[in-house]
C-alpha cells in the first residue's frame, strides 16, 4: 500500500472498489434505508405545493452541513435571511444560504445532465461564492483538528484529479448492476478521497449525495436531510472515511452511510408530516374564524416564508399591498403569526412553523 498521511495520495484506486461492497450486512441495511427513502418521497408528495418543502428542509441541511464546517448560524436567522434579505445577514448566515442555494441550483441543472463533475464545479463555486476550478496547486491536505496533524492529502495535479473525477462519474452512472444507494456511499467517499477543490470538498460533496438520489428517482426534490445524521455523528464520519483510505474498510462507511439514509428519511418524513398537519389545521382555522380573507393559498404563503413580508403575499397574487397587509395584521391578531420590526418593514413570523423545524430532537 502506498499510503502515506502526508503525501498526495496519487496512487488512490479507481472504482469500483476491489473489495465486494455487497455484502450481506450491506443489502440489508440497504433495503431498510431504500424503504425509508420511498415512504420520504411519498410523503413529500403528499403536500401540493412543493414551495413549502423546497423552502424548509434544505435550510435545515444547509445549516448543519455548513455547521460541519464550524459555520454556525441558526434556523432563526437563515429563516429570516431566505428572500431578497441574504445580503443583510451575517457572514455565517450568508455562507449557509449559498449553500441552500447551490443544492436548489444543482436540482433544476439536472433537467439538463446528470451529476457530474461539471455540477461539482459549479456546487463548489456557489457555495464558495467564487470563481473556482479543479485544483491546479498542490498543498491540500486534511488535519486533524484537535492535535494539527496531517491525516490525509489528497492527490494532486489538475490532469490526474480530471482523470478521477471521469472514473467517479462514470462508476456512479454506469455500475448499474450495484444499488444506487451502495452507490452513492461509494461516490462520496470517492469524492472525498479525490478532494478536487482547495476547500468546500465536504459541502459539495454532501450537496451531490442529495442531488443523485434525485437523479436516479429516489427522491422527487432534495428534501433529506443528510447532515442531520453526519453532524450528530462526525467522528465516526471522518474514521470511516479515513479506513477506507488505510484499510479497505468499505464495509463500515457503506453501512455508515445506509444508516444514516434510513434515519433521516424517517426524520424528515416525520417532519413533513408535522408540516403537513400543521398547515392543514391553521387553513381550517384561518376558514372557520376569519371566511373573509380565508383562501388556501393565504394559508401556504405563510408556510412558504416562515418570515413572512407584505410582498410575499403579492407577488404570490393574493392581494394588492394595502389588502395583503390587513391579512397579515389579521392573522397577528389572531395570534396565527407574530409581528417583527425589520428596518423600514414588517416581517410577519410564524411561530409555530419556526419551532416544528428549529427542534433538532428526534420527531
Ligand atoms: N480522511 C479523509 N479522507 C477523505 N475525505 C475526508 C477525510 N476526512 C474528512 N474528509 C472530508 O473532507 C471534508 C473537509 O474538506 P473541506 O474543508 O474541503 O470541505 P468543507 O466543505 O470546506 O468542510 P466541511 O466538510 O468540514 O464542511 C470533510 O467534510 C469530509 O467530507
Ligand atoms: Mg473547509
């Protein structure tokens, strides 16, 4: 073996892996995490206007995988900043919204191609908000962060990584005979292993894993939440990682990663049902106790933007300025929303929304 900690590893394998990633431990987890998956995908069907979804879950992915990364913001102020407001937010705040935005950005560019090393770039660039490429220069390598020490370097020369990246793209479209959740471990250790940018390697790498189960029908929009499960259990992920690398140990980071597919498909299905009943209930509300500026789309819009503005409900088509703030003002009294001085504007928050995705606990 010609791995050495402080060296570029050049010598990292092309896939697929040599050892046998079936195993019969690895298929079983894989059904478990497969039947997790389809019932996420059911229930996110079951909300008609994928607005809500697209505007929640991916926020709660963005905050914790940029969290990863000791960017740490919190679901308060990324709600808050979605819209038009990012660049008042806190550099935190900002970070993790581009990354929110590359996940949305990578989702509509698979109408036009598959996952492949042209959408990691363009992950890269928007999470980083720079015009980035393929490392040219060597001098990544990965420390440990509690002692400083070297404990991976990745390979090195722009020709070589390119030459990795058309394995790893061709591996994950092609190896059609392996699952695609088996895969996807694959691929993101793979990813990982490659390191093809000077930073933001994890970030794009763990936007990718969401992307593919797009790509290949696993999921109908990017609504796991991933990086709930790696960032409750970073440890493990970096060991695993780092085994696969010094011992082969595919086993244990395809197991790994299974796990925490089949957990946060079950979180995030519990959420989205929450969510669900949640909007159901306060539209039920909103008709019985006020008919008059009762329509289902006034209840969504206040789902849609947890922070709420008066331009919220009219680009939605709901009312004229004047209109639309007599509904917010309405539903504050009520008690259905809070209202919250922003500068020259009022935003209207929806409390109850807030705290059903700000608990990280267990559903
Ligand atoms: N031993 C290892 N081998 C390969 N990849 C690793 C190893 N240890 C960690 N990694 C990956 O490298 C990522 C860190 O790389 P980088 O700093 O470029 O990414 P980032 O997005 O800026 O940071 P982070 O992933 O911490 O959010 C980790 O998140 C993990 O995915
Ligand atoms: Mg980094």
């Amino acid at each position: 073996m010609s791995f050495r900690a402080d060296s570029p590893y050049n010598d990292l394998p092309l896939l697929p892996p040599c050892e046998d990633v079936e195993t019969k431990a690895v298929l079983k987890a894989c059904i478990a995490a497969r039947a997790a998956l389809s019932e996420l995908r059911v229930s996110g069907q079951l909300i008609p206007n994928q607005a809500v979804l697209i505007n929640s879950i991916p926020l709660l992915e963005a905050q914790a995988s940029s969290e990863i990364e000791n960017i740490v913001t919190t679901t308060d102020r990324l709600f808050r900043f979605a819209n038009e407001a990012g660049d008042q937010a806190d550099p935190a705040t900002k970070e993790a919204l581009r990354y929110r935005t590359a996940l949305n950005d990578g989702f509509e560019s698979l109408k036009q191609r598959p996952v492949s090393t042209s959408t990691a770039v363009a992950v890269c660039r928007t999470i980083k908000g720079v015009e980035l490429d393929i490392r040219a220069t060597p001098g990544t390598a990965l420390m440990n962060e509690a002692t400083g020490t070297v404990v991976y370097t990745p390979p090195d020369g722009q020709a070589l990584l390119r030459e990795k990246l058309a394995n790893w793209e061709r591996y994950i479209h092609e190896a059609e005979d392996i699952d695609p959740l088996i895969r996807l471990a694959v691929m993101h250790y793979q990813f990982e292993a490659i390191h093809p940018f000077i930073d933001g390697n994890g970030r794009t790498g763990r936007v990718l894993n969401l992307l593919y189960l797009v790509d290949k029908g696993l999921l109908d929009i990017p609504v796991l939440y991933l990086s709930r499960y790696i960032i409750g259990n970073k440890r493990a992920y970096y060991d695993r990682l780092l085994a696969v690398t010094t011992d082969g140990a595919w086993q244990d980071w395809i197991l790994y990663m299974l796990e925490a597919i089949r957990e946060t498909a079950d979180w995030s299905t519990a959420r989205i049902r929450a969510i669900r009943d949640l909007l159901d209930q306060t539209a039920g509300q909103i008709r019985r106790d006020l008919p008059k500026i009762y329509s289902r789309e006034l209840a969504e819009v206040i789902f849609v933007n947890p922070y709420c503005r008066i331009g919220d409900l009219v680009s939605a088509g709901i009312a004229k300025r004047q209109a639309a703030s007599v509904y917010l003002k309405t539903l504050t009294e009520r008690g259905l929303l809070q209202e919250m001085k922003a500068g020259r504007e009022n935003l209207y928050i929806n409390p109850t929304l807030l705290s059903l995705l700000s608990d990280r606990s267990p559903a």
